[in-house]
C-alpha cells in the first residue's frame, strides 16, 4: 500500500510539474553544443544518458505535428525502470519502455507535439520519472529531455 501512495504522489507531482512547465513565458536559453559522453555520465543521477537530451525541430507550420525520438543508454550498474513520463498538452508520449532496461542497453522514448495546442514558440520539457530513489531525498530520480521549435512567419 506504501508503494500506492508514493506513486500516486509522484503522478500528481509530475502532473503539476507539466503544467508549471508549460505556463512559463521566460527560460533560460537552450545548449546547442554536445556535451562529452564522459562529462554526460557524470551528470546523469540515474545512468540514464540521452543521445542528445535537447532536440531543436525546426520550423513548423501552424497546424503540423512533428514526432521527435530521444534515444538513451543505461550507463549505470542496475536496470533502470521508468515510472513515469510526463509532458504537457502539446506532447504525446507514442513510445516508452515499460520493461527494465539492462546496463549497457538502449531505449527510447518518442513523442509527438502537435502545434495546433501551442500558440507561442516555447522551449518544452519532458519529465521522465525513474522508479529509482534518489538517496539523498528518498524520492524518485527525476530526468528531463526537451526541445524547441520556431512557427513559420
């Protein structure tokens, strides 16, 4: 039952988190440069490393959908499960691993963002909730992928 309630906990953090993240009008600017593997693996709280974490999409139309796909390794020593993959309403998860992932093994995750539901170019963030718990905090680890886009004037 304890389980229950944590995950019900991290569902609705993570709801909360998506709407936060979809309401801000000023972010800080995106890194265009790819970080090192070595520095990346470093970074990563969970093993969890992305091919490239932030994804520019280009120019869209008004009205077009555009599916982007974030390939990661399990750098760490234990099998990672995702618990959660959050985003706001423009994005739609189309593909998660729900199994574990296994040390030195990949996996994807691909979105679809459907400009119809944006009405102003904002960089947007995909949280991916870790079954895993931070040890510092005893809550789940938390990852972020992201991208950008610009409307066709």
């Amino acid at each position: 039952m304890k389980y229950f309630h944590k995950m019900k906990f991290v569902f609705l953090l993570g709801i909360a988190v998506s709407f936060v993240a979809c309401a801000q009008k000023t972010v800080a600017p995106v890194v265009q440069e790819p970080i090192p593997a070595q520095i990346a693996m470093e970074k990563s709280k969970s093993g969890m490393t992305f091919d490239q974490p932030q994804i520019d999409i280009g120019t869209i139309k008004k009205g077009e959908t555009k599916e982007i796909e974030y390939t990661f390794t399990n750098t760490g020593t234990e099998d990672l499960e995702i618990a959660q993959v959050s985003t706001c309403d423009c994005t739609e998860v189309l593909k998660r691993p729900y199994l574990p992932v296994k040390p030195g093994a990949k996996g994807t995750i691909k979105v679809k963002f459907d400009s119809n539901k944006k009405d102003e170019e904002e960089p947007i963030e995909i949280q991916i909730w870790l079954t895993k718990e931070d040890p510092n905090t005893g809550m789940p680890v938390l990852e972020e992928v992201g991208y950008i886009f610009k409307f066709e004037s």
